[in-house]
C-alpha cells in the first residue's frame, strides 16, 4: 500500500500539471469509488471549478478547488494515478479520470482492486472533520517530535508498531516505514507503546521523519503495483534497511534480520539491535492497566 512518501512522490509529479488548471470533467467508472454519494453529485460539485492546489494529507492526496471544494483521495492497496494522452491511453482498471482543460493530458485513477477511494468535503469545516475523524499528527510537519510522540503513547498497551499503523495517532506511516523507523531507533516492534521512555520516543520520532524523508528522496518505494504518475517506480525497496530483508545481515550489527508478525502485520527487526520486550510480571501489568506510573526500562 502506499504511504506518505509514495503518496507525496505523486502530490509533487501533478501539482505542476493540475494546478491552475481547470477541472472540466471527472469521468466516474465505478459509481464505489465516490460512495457514500453517488458519481453525479460529486461531479456536480467538482465540475468546471480551478483547481487551487493539489495537496496531502497523510495517505490523502487533496484536490483544492475553488470556493472551498475538496476531493479526498486515497489510494488504499492498488490505487495509482496515471497520466496519459486523450486517445492512445487506456490502462486497465480504470475507476475514475480527471479531464483538465489546455489540453493536457487526462489523469487516471488506476485500481484493480477497487479500494480506493474519492470522498468530497464541501467547505473548510467539512474537511477539517473528516480529517480529525481520521488522522492525527503529520509527522513531516514538524508536529512530531519525542514530546508529542511520548504523550501520545502513555496508556497504549499495544505493541509499538501497531501504534505507528494507526493512523489517527501519526498519519501517513505503514508497514514499511514503520519498520524501517523502529529498525533507526533501536526499538522492538512488539514493545508495547506505553512503555518507551522519553529518550526512546524521542529515537522513535527522529526514525520515523528519517525513513520517511529517506523514501521521499527515493521516490519512494515500489514492492506492490505502486507507480509514479508517469509509469515509473520508486526506488526506495532497494534501500531498505530490514524491511523484506529476512535472513539477510543487519547493515548496523551484522547479526540476522528475521521476520514475525506484529500489528497482523509481517515484520521485520534485528533482535540484537531492538531487543525482544521482556516478559512482565503480573503485577507490574496490572499497575500498567490502571494507568499507575512505573518505572521505566
Ligand atoms: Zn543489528
């Protein structure tokens, strides 16, 4: 699935093409991509409107239009945005195309699996709610730092990387990223979230903006069907630290990268580098269920 460096690897390839453009037509394929209104109302609220600006949120790419008008896109596990000439263009899987006026070439919404999504959000309010509904700090917005991310795990029994999948806690970071953050920061992905110290959430926070600004350079990365707006893809898999690395040495100890499941979720880390939690006794876990403080690892 792509995450926020994929994501903002396509924001930056159409901004130049989309913006100052006008939106003249959205050609809606598969009436589920738009749900829960149907393709007509979205197109009556999207046609013929400028295009402001082309931004991101988290894992949403967001088209700005005129007087307050936004599409929300996201392209969940297959969705790719593909620009192509009117005629000789036809990828498959097609779900939705964007129609720009001055004649350049149309933008396709590419989804074989059909998950992804157009939502609209008519007025600054309404956007803001449905963006407070489901994400939480943008962590290449200077947000997140150690202190927020230490506030926003007190209480959280759930191991950490489960904690970095949610997106309504750090917007933007999936499986990948999430490995590769904790892989920098020296810290196990089954941890539970409540127990890193203020030194770990600060090495949390710092590994995240770095693997994220590290996919960014790369284009980001390509291990499913994720492309560029042009058909190329990213480069980033090759720079992987641990994540699809399983068997192969740590770059950091040399000792071997092995893979579990964490967060549901297949998972990578170097148990010499991140240190397996230790089991805790009885007591100690009831205190943490009734939020006492303890002492820190
Ligand atoms: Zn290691």
């Amino acid at each position: 699935m792509p995450e926020l460096p994929e994501v903002e690897t396509i924001r930056r390839q159409l901004a130049p093409v989309v913006e100052g453009r006008v939106l003249d037509e959205l050609r809606i394929a598969d009436p589920r991509w738009c749900l829960p209104l149907v393709p007509a109302a979205v197109r009556e609220a999207v046609e013929g409107r400028g295009v402001e600006r082309l931004g991101r949120r988290g894992k949403y790419l967001e088209w700005v239009l005129e007087d307050d008008v936004f599409l929300l896109l996201h392209l969940r596990m297959t969705g790719t945005l593909l620009l192509g000439s009117r005629d000789a263009f036809a990828p498959p899987y097609e779900r939705a195309r964007f129609v720009l006026d001055g004649g350049v070439a149309d933008l396709r919404f590419c989804d074989p699996r059909r998950f992804g999504t157009g939502e609209l959000a008519v007025g600054t309010a309404a956007r803001e709610a449905f963006f407070d509904a489901r994400l939480g700090l943008e962590p290449l917005s200077g947000e997140l730092d150690g202190a927020a991310l230490h506030r926003l795990t007190r209480g959280r029994r759930a191991p950490v990387k489960a904690f970095l999948l949610d997106q309504r806690r750090i917007a933007g970071v999936g499986n990948i990223y999430a490995d590769e953050a904790l892989f920098r920061a020296g810290i196990h992905p089954l941890r539970p979230a409540g127990s890193l110290t203020r030194a770990q959430a600060e090495r949390l926070a710092a590994g995240v903006r770095e693997a994220l600004t590290a996919g960014l350079a790369a284009g980001g990365a390509t291990i499913d069907d994720f492309r560029h707006a042009d058909g190329v893809r990213g480069a980033f898999q090759d720079e992987f630290l641990v994540h699809l690395r399983g068997g192969e040495a740590c770059p950091a100890c040399g000792g071997e990268i092995v893979k579990f499941v964490a967060a549901g979720r297949g998972t990578y880390a170097c148990e010499r580098c991140q240190p397996r939690p230790r089991r805790r006794a009885r007591s100690a876990r009831a205190g943490a269920r009734s939020g006492r403080p303890r002492q820190a690892q």
